[in-house]
C-alpha cells in the first residue's frame, strides 16, 4: 500500500471535489490517501518546502513551485467573472483603483492568487496579512480600510453590512476576456510519471463522482461550509467545482499562463514561469 499525502483547504468546495476519496467512493488500488486539512496559505508554504505529495496551492504560489510540482490537469477553482472580492465599510467610490492606493488592505496570504490579482490591478496599497476566516472583522472593525475576500467570505459580506468595490473576477475578465485561475492542485515531479498519473485519474474520478452525486457529496461538504446554509454553500460550490475542475481545458490552461506572465513582467513574480500540466 502506498500512502500519498493529499491535503487541500478546509472549505466546502474542496470537500466536495475529495469527497469520493475520503469516503472511498472510487477505487485507488493500492493507492491510501491521507488528508491533510489546512488554509491556502499555509499549503503554499509547506509546498514550497516539499513537505507534500499532492496539494491545492495557489496558481500565484506555483510559480515558485514549478520546478518540483506539475499541476494536475483536474481539481482548478477557477472564477469565470467572479473571484476575490475587494470589500469595505463605505459604498463603492466612482473610482475604486484610485480609492485603495496607499490604503491598508487586508489580504488572505502574500502567496494567494487574489493578493497577486489585486497587486495587478493596483500595486500601491499596504497589505496586512490577515487569516481568511478573520478578514471579514478586520474591515468591520476598522483595523483596515479595506480587506480581500477568498473562499465563503465571498458570499458572506453583504449580511455583515460591508459593500463591494472590486470583484477581482470580474475586473480579470474585462482585461483579458479570461476566467480567473484562482487555485490548482499540485502533485511532486519526483512521484514518477506512473505514480502521478494514477493519481490524477484518482482525483478526476473523485470530483465527476461528486458532481453525479450532488447532493451526498453536498451532505459531506456542509461540514466544511461556516456560516452558509446549504443553498448557499450549494451555490458556492456551483461556482468552484464545475467543468473547469474537471479539466481546465484550453481556455484555463490558457488563464493560467497568462496570469503568470502579467505578474512576472510586472515585477510581482521574478520570472517568466514555465507551466506544465500533467497529461
């Protein structure tokens, strides 16, 4: 038996795609997966020091993992006109890019993909980094003018009475005509091309089992969805666990590289990343 370390956020969507595996819906050989459950950011941080076998990692994180992790062409959270959102205390100003410069903003990670979207769209503003599920009181507190908005917060923010300025998603959108690609799963170069591509049909199979089993993979997510009822974390889940997770085809591929590259020749990422999916 062969054990393989795959870890991912402790949020609905992900529990909903690994669903299949952590209650042994699909068939894995000789193959045990251990999950390991912690906040992107954190994954991005022991991904870069190799700690694990299969991760989700921010898309912004894999360029400086694209020497020892490939992406694995399913498991994308990809946001197609919606993503990240850029909240507040006030209502949206006539010119929001303008607004923020210089502005304290909290941000889930320096390694998340919606700290390098938002950097894209205004590169003058003083990040404070701030755990996601905490950024939501940050900005209603006033302990920042602002605060970036990942995973259920994005569906959350209206009924603490905070207002939108950007939708990162969006915005992305209306620059490149591209989904935004939030976050991948990543598995080690040094698994072997055997190994890696048992794993990647493992994790296919393990999300198109949970979209033709909605609602038990639903059941198993609700676990994982804080504050949402189960129409919302449905609705949620609806928004990152799609077509695109099942494989990012040529348009998120295309997304991904694209992303990459805005960041490298804005100085935000160091070089130009090669990006390598697994076949």
């Amino acid at each position: 038996m062969r054990t393989i370390t795959l870890a991912h956020s402790p949020d609905s969507d992900d529990a909903f795609m690994f669903y299949a595996l952590a209650a042994g819906k699909v068939p894995t050989g000789e193959r045990h997966y251990e999950h390991e459950l912690q906040d992107i950011e954190t994954l991005n941080q022991r991904a870069m020091r190799g700690e694990l076998d299969v991760t989700a990692v921010s898309i912004h994180a894999y360029a400086y993992l694209a020497e020892s992790y490939a992406l694995l062409p399913h498991g994308a959270s990809i946001g197609d006109r919606y993503g990240p959102r850029l909240v507040a205390t006030e209502p949206p100003p006539a010119d929001p890019r303008e607004a923020i410069r210089g502005k304290r903003i909290a941000i889930p990670g320096r390694l998340t993909t919606a700290a390098l979207a938002l950097q894209l769209y205004q590169p003058d503003f003083e990040p404070e980094i701030v755990p996601f599920d905490e950024i939501e009181g940050a900005v209603s507190s006033g302990a920042v003018d602002a605060g970036l908005l990942i995973h259920e917060g994005q569906l959350t923010y209206q009924r603490d009475g905070l207002h939108l300025w950007v939708d990162m998603g969006e915005w992305w959108h209306q620059e490149t005509g591209l989904p935004l690609p939030l976050g991948g799963n990543a598995v080690r170069r040094d698994l072997g091309e055997e190994l890696i591509g048992a794993i990647s049909r493992d994790l296919r199979a393990s999300i198109v089992y949970g979209l033709e089993h909605r609602e038990e993979a639903l059941d198993h997510a609700m676990q994982y969805a804080g504050d949402l009822d189960r129409e919302m974390a449905d609705e949620f889940v609806g928004m990152y666990v799609n077509d695109y997770t099942v494989d990012y085809g040529e348009t998120g591929r295309r997304a991904v590289r694209l992303l990459l590259e805005r960041g490298a020749d804005a100085g935000l990422i160091p070089n130009r990343v090669p990006v390598t999916f697994v076949d």
